[in-house]
C-alpha cells in the first residue's frame, strides 16, 4: 500500500466520530430523497401497470337511462375501440353492529363472461355467478374496514327497497383506486363502499331492465379524446347524457393524479432542501476539516508533491465519507420509502399490488450531489492551503491579525475575563467561518422546522374546514333535485336543531381557454353551517347575483379576478350555458368550491326552490336515531358526518403525512446533530493547542471547556434565530410550491414548530459539548510541547 | 511562597522510572533518578537527545506522572496526586517556558500574561513582568507581531508574573538564534536572581551550562553526573 493511502486509512480512523457524523448529514439529506422519490416512482409505476393489466377505461360518460341497443350505434362510433355499458346505481348499505350512514355505489358487472374494461383484481373469494340473484362482490377498502368474508351478508337500500346482499368476493379496481363518497373531500372506508353485482340482478332492482345509465371506453389508435367526447355526448343528448369525460376527470383516476403530483412536489422539494442543505452542510464542514490539515498539505508539498497527488489523497478521504453517507442513505431511504409506500396503500390507494422500485437515477443523483459538495469543499480548502509557500504553509494558520474587537473597542473589555474575550477574539477573528457555522446550525434548525411543520398545518386545515367554514354536523344528499319544502321536514325530525338547504349544480366552468370541471354550490346566504371565508377566515355573506371562487380556483385555475363573467356550462338536465359575474373570492384550503346564493344558482337553472341536499346541526346525542331515521327516508341518498369527516381525514391523509413527518424530523435530527457536532470537533482540532498550553499553565478543565464551549454556545444562541427565519423561508417555499386542488397549506408555524427546530440545535450542542468534556479530560499536555504545531 | 525556614529541598525525586508501552516495545525513559532540587538554585540539565530530559521536567511539573518512585513538592506528594491537585500545583506553585513559546495567539502580550495572573494567588501585574523582560512598550501587541525571541520573553513574563516557586524551561532557546538567546537567559538569571526562584533549564548547549549553580547531565535515562559549578558566569558572557 502506498504510504498516502496508509495516512488514508489512519485519518479516517482518527476522525471516525467526525467522518460518521459527516455520513449522518449525507445519510439524512439521501434518504429523505430517496424516500420521497422511490415512493413516488413505485405509485406510478405500479399504476401504469394496473391500469394496463386491468384496462382501465379511458373516457366515461354517465346519464339517466338509455336502452341496450344504443350500446351497438355507441360502439361504432368512430375512435371508439372498445365500450362497455352498464348499470350503477347509489344506493344506502346497512351493516350489522354499524349504526352510522354508509353510502354505497353498485356497479353490474355482465352476467356471462368477464368484462373486458376496468377489471375486477379479485383479492379473496370469487366473482358473481351467472344469473346470480344476491351475489356482490366489494371493495376491499370497505370489506377491511369491516371484516366482511365471503359468506357475509350485508343489506342495501335500492331505490327505497331493502335487499339483502351476499359478498362473494373482495376486489379491487382501477377504476376505485381512490375512493371517495360523493360530497366528501377524504376516503372514508368504513361508510363508503363500492360493490359489484350481476347486471341482470342490479337491473331488476334498479328498474333498469334492458337500458344502461353508465359506459366506458377505451380510444382506437389515433383517436382523438375530445372528438370521442363530442360523438359520444351528441349520442347521449337525447338520454339525459351529462357530459362524457377522459381520464383527467375521471374521479379516482383526478385525485389519484392529484395526489401524486403533490407527492411529486412534496418528493422533490423535500429532496432539494434537505439534499441541499446535506450539501451546503458537507462542503462547509468538509472545508474546515481540510483546512485544518494545511500543515500537512505544506509538508507534502515541501516533499515535491504535486498538486494534483495532494488534491486526489484529501478527495480520496472525502469521497469515502460521502459515498458511506450515501450508501447509508440508500438503504436507510429505501427502507423508509417502503414503509411510505405501504402507509400510502393502506390508508389512501388501494393496488393489488406495489411495484416497490428505487430509481437508479435517483441514487445517482444523490451520488453526484453529494461527491460534488464534498470535492467543491475539499479542494477549496486543499488549493488554498497548497498554493501557500509551504513555509508558511507550516507555521500555525496566520497572519492571526487579531483585533480587538468591537465590544472591546468601545470600552467594555472590562466586563469580561480573559477566557470571554479570547471567545469573542476568536469568533471575530475569522467572521467568515463564524458566519458558515452559524449558517450551517440555522440550517439544521430550519430543516428541523420543515420536517415538523406539516402536522401543525393540518391541524389548521382542518380547524378552518370544518370548525369555520363548514359546521355542519351532518352533510345529507337527495336522490335528485328536490324541492326545498323537503327542508321543513328536515327540520321537524327529532335531534335536528338547524337546516340549511343547498343545490349544487354540475358544471364545467369556463374563463378564456382555462376551464374546471365540477359544480356550483348554491347555499344560503347568511348562512350558519355552511360558510364561506374572506382571506382574514372571516365569514362573509354572499351576494346575489354572482359566484364567489376559491382562491385557488380563481387565480391558479381559472386566471379570473372579481368582475370577470365566468361562463358556466351546466351538466344536468337541458345543460344550459350561462354568464355569470364573478363577485369575490373565498380562502378555502381544502378542495376548490364556486359558491353562488342558492336563490341565484336557482334562478340560473330557471326553477324554483330546489335543493340537492341540507347540511344539518344536531342535537348532541341525537346521532344514532336520527341516522336510523334518515336511512328509512327513500330520498335520502348519502350522508356525510362531519366529525366522521375529521376522523377520516386523519386516518388516511393525516396518517400518510405524520409518518413522513415522523421521518423527515428524524432525518433533520441526524443532519442538526452531525452539525453541531462537527462544528464543536473541528473548534476544539483548531484549539486543541492552545487549549492544551492552558492548561500546562494551571487552568482546569471547567475553565478550557468555557473558552471552547462558550463559543459553541454563543455560535448556537445566535443560530437559532437565524434558524427560525431559515425555517420560515423553508416553508414559505414548500406552501407555495404545494398549490394544488387538493389543499393548499397554511403558512402556519407553532411554537412547537420553533421548540423542536431550537431543541435539536440545543439538544445537538449539549450532547456535542458533552462528548467534548470527556475529550478535553483527554488532552495530550506533554504531546503540544513537543510539537511546533 | 516556600517557607524561610531549615529544609533547603524543594524537590524531592527518588527512584523515578518512566516506561512507555508501544505494543511489544518498551521504552525507559527515566531508569530510577534520585535528586534533590534546592531553593534559588537555577540547575542546568544536559544530554544527548532521547536521554529523558524532557520527561523529568514534565513529571517535576505535574504534567506526567513517573511509572515508579516519587516525587515530593515541598510537603506535597506529586506521584498519586489528582488531575485536580496537578492542575493546582501548577497553577499555583510552577512557571513554565517551553522551546515553542505556547502563546496563545488570540491574545496580546499583555492579556497572555494576564490570563496566568487572573488565576493566581499574589501575582505581579502583567505589565510589571513584562517589563522585567524588557517588552514594556510592545503590551498591546498579537503574538503574531512580535518576534520569536520577543514571544519567548512574553512566555518568561508569563511564567514568571505569578511569582511562582519553581520556574521550568525545556530548550527555551532552542528555537532563538545565540545573540537572541543570550537575551533570554539574561531575563533568567535576572528572575533567579532577583526573585529567588529554582529555576531549572534544559539545554543542548553545554555552553550555556556555565552560569547554572548544578549541572546535572543525564544519559539514557539516569544522571550520569552532577556537579557544582562554583566558577558561575554571567548570561551576557556566555558564548555559543
Ligand atoms: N509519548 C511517548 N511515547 C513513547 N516514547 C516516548 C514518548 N515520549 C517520549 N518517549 C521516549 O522517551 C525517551 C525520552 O524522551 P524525552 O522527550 O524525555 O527526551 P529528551 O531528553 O527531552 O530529548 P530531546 O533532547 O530530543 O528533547 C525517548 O527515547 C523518547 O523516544
Ligand atoms: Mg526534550
């Protein structure tokens, strides 16, 4: 072995706390890349591939009722490769032991053969029989939720008649991968179900013997979308069609796409802070350990080293800790991605299966970024300290023009003792270093921030949601438009203590060449359950006349501003086009809603009072008998229990996200310590000396350990401040880039956010000063007089 | 400050052995040294390198401790002491000066000083010592403005400013050229004389063995020899 290697191997063993707390910062800032981005590579891939394996459709169309011969002048059509019809209907399930509301959706699957578009993945039992009369088969989302086997019965409410329901099977869709109940904004598994059943059976208790009310289809080769649509929906006009549509609209496929793009967002900002961080971190640190070996460098140089030998030994010792961090950070990352994953098909998706994949580009990226921060920093350091003559290079780093210093100057030097001022000397003798370091722990405190932030956020979120803007104890919905006398019933039914009727209208909204589809919420004015908010989160009252957009809707959607005339194309009935001005905008942050007066939107859809559903307040206690009540009601479609809601929120996308919190604060925690740490090790190398000649002189350990410690503690005192701006800019950047019709965040930051950002930097520093008590309890005193330096 | 009284002995060393273990090898540094150092006496200690010199300076200073025999300070037990009681010894009772002068760079000629005085006893003020070597005007200046003979004589006033009982120099002009370190030696013999402190001083140069009271020589770890030196010179007539 070559005698540099040998030095190689010996350095890296003498700095083995630094060189594992320098791979803690690269591991940290890896695998918080590597989670994100595998986590998001496996969902697509494995959503691709279920969409392929099990053909998912690719345009939809739902309407009113349409005979089965039409099924032959639909398939014809040109572009049409494949369409399939069928009956669904929404129904209401009662479960035994379960007294809450539960939506559910039947679909028919055909009676002979297999369907050949959006097919089933059976998980467990098997499919429905031929001719079958009671037969289904169900979600697996709701048949976990439940603990439904086959052999189990269940019983659903069709069209105001009671059948009793045998599951046979549980499946999966790709058509259901994202299950929502209409008017709900999260999955809730136990009270929205979706289950299969015979077409023959499912017609005859639809009443829809010999007609469909649903299709799909896939495109030919070359086919044109939007010219399908048009066919299809020119077709469909005469049978109460409301408007085919792709997959971009396609409701499980659109939140599912959401939910990826924002996981995507989520994947590559969270990467690039905290891998950039890791980076910056690396390349400062790494600067000052080299920089520390000038003495070293001069001797090599002195010996007739060129150069680039120099250069390659220090990047050789480098690039063996970046690429242990990294390696760590990979494995450590893929274990966390494949938690995520799971997290992610357990509460959210549902696949058949996970195509759990590491992306060798993001490996590679890691690498790359990693190596470049860690040879940038190393041969900064190198070239500076070779391009000294190495006799100066030799002697202690100078020129140690050290000045008074400021405090000094303006005479308070009397306040403090020697050791004080050699602090401040020593801090105000190199303000760049000083700077870097307090930069580098306000960092680790910022990204400690970030990774925490989220759970406030949300609290937040939900807060708004549901405790300001929408109050409702219970969301109700018609089977169809409804005239709004239903709403004094309502409210005479015992435990009900308010009602307030809405209507909402399916439509695509309309601004130049940007446009939305999904529907206009007509609710009441002044109303007490339902609300919307101005930017302060201040109820206002709606005006008439006009629609109120989400902010999000208005501004990153549909690029319109107050005044404008949005166009609004009705989907439902005669599917009139109408203008209508924009009055204001609404601070929402969860989902986009168009909010018009119910009176307005009514006088839109030239009709009268006409509700579509009633959001109502009970009376505490009133819940179980009222649900039982409403159950009995065949114009009762679904209902919707707001603290259901909440629950369920917090199951599904509450968990997902706790768990990345959970792990991006531990990560942040490795990075935060690996930082102050190294920053207090490479202080005491460039001290040792000094610290050791003190004490031959007689002070004791307390008192060198203040000279030392008592800089780390004022570098940490100052950084945290620093740090909380680092944080607040850190989350500035990830609430803008997490725009999306999903949520939009708050930029909400709780004193638990700045506690755990400053109790890592804290916790780091005192851990760090404690490692450094036992070194300094370990100083060589003989070995600093026999050396120059 | 010693007492006046009978008992001249201010170090008392008996069988002093130092074995330092490296894996398979042993190095004797020190092979059992007897000796005796007196009050006011300013000892030279000669010998060929590796002959031990500088580690019985550092276990008479408390900065090491001997693997056999003892040393006594006065009435102090050295060997078996604490890390707490060494670091008192030294600070209260030992001035060292050490051939790479060990000044603390951050700090100016004045406040190296001053950072012994702070924690001692009855010392002399900083300036005052200081100006006992000569630097009374260059106070306010960085270690890194001062020459290295002058960055040696800080580290004298340094050792010195406590008025400490017992003064040990390892090489002090090792690194000084001769016209320099006869400057130094003359600040020496000026503290030794006048303040009575046991000075002991390692050197190479057996030249600057004849304005020591003893000399003691050291070889392979034991005292080859130890002599009065009566026909005692000056610093500033000492040639090298
Ligand atoms: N830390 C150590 N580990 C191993 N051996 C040591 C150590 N320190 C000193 N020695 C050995 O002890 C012996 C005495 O060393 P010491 O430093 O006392 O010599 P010295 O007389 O001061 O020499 P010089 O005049 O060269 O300074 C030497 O052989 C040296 O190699
Ligand atoms: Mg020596």
């Amino acid at each position: 072995m070559k005698t540099l290697d040998r030095k190689l191997l010996r350095d890296l063993w003498h700095l083995r706390g630094q060189v594992l707390a320098i791979a803690a910062v690269i591991m940290g800032g890896v695998a918080t890349m590597v989670m994100s981005l595998s986590t998001y590579d496996s969902l697509v891939t494995t959503r691709d591939r279920f969409y392929g394996e099990y053909r998912f459709a690719e345009v939809f169309a739902t309407l009113k009722r349409a005979p089965e011969t039409l099924t032959e002048r639909l398939a014809a059509l040109p572009g049409v490769e494949h369409l399939e019809t069928r009956v669904r209907a929404g129904v209401k399930l009662e479960v035994a032991g379960f007294s809450d509301p539960i939506t559910g959706l039947l679909l028919s699957l055909p009676d002979v053969g297999e369907a050949q578009l959006n097919r089933l993945h059976l998980k467990r039992g098997r499919t429905v029989q031929a001719w079958s009369t009671d037969e289904v088969v169900l979600s697996d989302t709701f048949a976990d939720a439940h603990g439904f086997q086959p052999g189990d019965t269940l019983s659903a409410i069709i069209n105001g008649r009671r059948k009793t329901l045998t599951v046979v099977g549980v499946a999966v869709s790709p058509e259901y991968v994202y299950q929502i109940a209409p008017g709900s904004m999260f999955p809730d598994f136990k009270r929205y179900g979706v289950l299969w059943m015979g077409r023959h059976a499912l017609a005859a208790a639809y009443d829809m013997e010999g007609a469909f009310n649903q299709l799909s289809l896939t495109l030919a080769r070359d086919a044109h979308e939007q010219d399908v649509i048009d066919r299809v929906d020119a077709v469909l006009a005469d049978y109460g069609g409301t408007g085919a549509y792709g997959r971009e609209n396609q409701f499980s496929n659109r939140f599912l796409s959401e939910e990826l793009k924002q996981l995507k967002t989520m994947a590559t900002i969270f990467s690039a802070i905290f891998l950039g961080v890791a980076a910056f971190l690396l390349n400062v640190v790494l600067s000052r350990l080299i920089a520390l070996q000038r003495d070293q460098i001069a001797i090599l140089k002195a010996f007739g080293y060129g150069y680039l030998a120099i250069g390659a030994h220090f990047v050789k010792l480098v690039l063996l800790m970046a690429v242990l961090g990294v390696a760590a950070g990979v494995a450590l990352g893929g274990w966390f991605g494949q938690g995520l994953s799971n997290v992610y098909t357990e509460t959210t998706f549902r696949f058949p299966y996970l195509d759990y994949r590491i992306d060798l580009r993001v490996i590679l990226i890691a690498l790359a970024v990693s190596c470049l921060a860690a040879v940038s920093g190393t041969l900064y350091s190198v070239v500076r300290a070779a391009r000294l003559p190495p006799a100066e290079g030799m002697r202690p780093e100078m020129p140690a023009t050290y000045r008074t210093t400021l405090v000094e100057r303006i005479g308070l030097q009397r306040w403090f003792a020697t050791p004080t001022r050699m602090i401040l000397r020593h801090i105000g003798r190199r303000p760049l270093k000083s700077l870097l370091t307090v930069l580098g722990i306000a960092c680790a405190c910022g990204l400690m921030m970030v990774g925490n932030y989220q759970k406030g956020a949300i609290d937040f979120m939900v807060d708004v949601q549901f405790r300001q803007a929408s109050r409702e104890d219970l969301a109700l919905t018609f089977i169809e438009p409804t005239s709004g006398r239903a709403l004094h019933e309502l409210a005479a039914l015992p435990g009900v203590d308010f009602v307030e009727g809405f209507r909402d209208v399916p439509a695509i909204l309309r601004f130049g060449h940007h446009h939305y589809r999904s529907a206009v919420f007509g609710i009441q004015p002044q109303g007490q359950l339902h609300r919307s908010l101005d930017h302060r989160l201040q109820p206002v009252a709606l005006q008439p006349g006009g629609v109120v957009l989400t902010d999000h809707l208005a501004t990153n959607i549909l690029h319109v501003k107050p005044g404008d005339m949005l166009t609004v194309e009705v989907l439902e009935g005669s599917r009139p086009v109408r203008q209508v001005p924009v009055l204001g905008i609404t601070k929402q942050y969860l989902g986009v809603s168009a909010y018009m007066q119910q009176d307005s939107l009514n006088a839109l859809m030239r009709e009268g009072s006409t509700v579509t559903g009633a959001y109502l307040a009970l009376q505490p206690g009133a819940e179980a008998a009222l649900y039982a009540r409403l159950h009995e009601r065949p114009r009762v479609l679904g209902m919707v229990a707001n603290a259901a809601a909440i629950q369920s929120f917090y199951a599904t996308i509450g968990e997902f996200i706790l768990f990345y919190t959970l792990v991006s604060t531990l990560l942040a925690g490795a990075i935060g310590f690996g930082v102050v740490y190294n920053s207090a090790r490479i202080a005491l190398s460039e001290r040792g000396r000094e610290l050791a000649s003190l004490r031959v002189l007689g002070f004791s350990r307390g008192e060198i350990a203040y000279i030392l410690l008592g800089e780390l503690a004022l570098l940490t005192l100052v950084a945290i401040p620093v740090g909380f701006l680092v944080g607040v800019g850190l989350v500035g950047i990830l609430v803008v880039a997490f725009q999306s019709e999903l949520y939009r965040l708050p930029l909400i930051l709780t004193p638990e956010n700045y506690a755990m950002g400053a109790s890592v930097v804290i916790v780091s520093a005192l851990l760090s000063g404690l490692l450094l008590w036992r070194r300094l309890g370990r100083l060589d005193l003989v070995a600093v007089l026999k050396t120059r330096e | 400050m010693p007492p006046d009284n009978a008992d001249p002995a201010i170090f008392v060393a008996h069988g002093l052995t130092k074995v330092y273990r490296m894996g398979e090898v042993e190095v004797h540094a020190l092979r059992g040294i007897d000796l005796t150092l007196n009050r006011g006496e300013l000892v030279v200690l000669l010998g060929p390198s590796g002959s031990g010199k500088s580690t019985l300076l550092n276990i008479l200073g408390g900065l090491d401790a001997p693997t056999g025999g003892e040393v006594r300070y006065l009435d102090h037990m050295l060997t078996g002491a604490s890390e707490a009681e060494l670091t008192r010894f030294r600070r209260e009772h030992v001035g060292f000066v050490f051939q790479f002068y060990n000044l603390i760079p951050s700090l100016t000629a004045r406040e190296n000083v001053a950072a012994v005085t702070e924690i001692a006893a009855a010392p002399m003020r900083p300036e005052d010592a200081l100006g006992l070597v000569g630097l009374g005007n260059r106070l306010d200046h960085f270690p890194a403005q001062l020459s290295g003979g002058e960055q040696q004589r800080v580290a004298i006033a340094r050792a010195v400013a406590k008025n400490p009982a017992v003064l040990l120099c390892d090489e002090p002009t090792g690194a000084l050229d001769s016209a320099t370190g006869v400057v130094v030696l003359e600040v020496l013999e000026k503290v030794n004389r006048e303040l009575g402190t046991l000075t002991v001083l390692i050197t190479h140069n057996a030249g600057i063995a004849d304005m020591a009271d003893r000399v003691i020589r050291l070889s392979d770890g034991m005292i080859a020899d130890i002599h009065a030196n009566p026909a005692k010179k000056a610093a500033r007539e000492l040639a090298w």
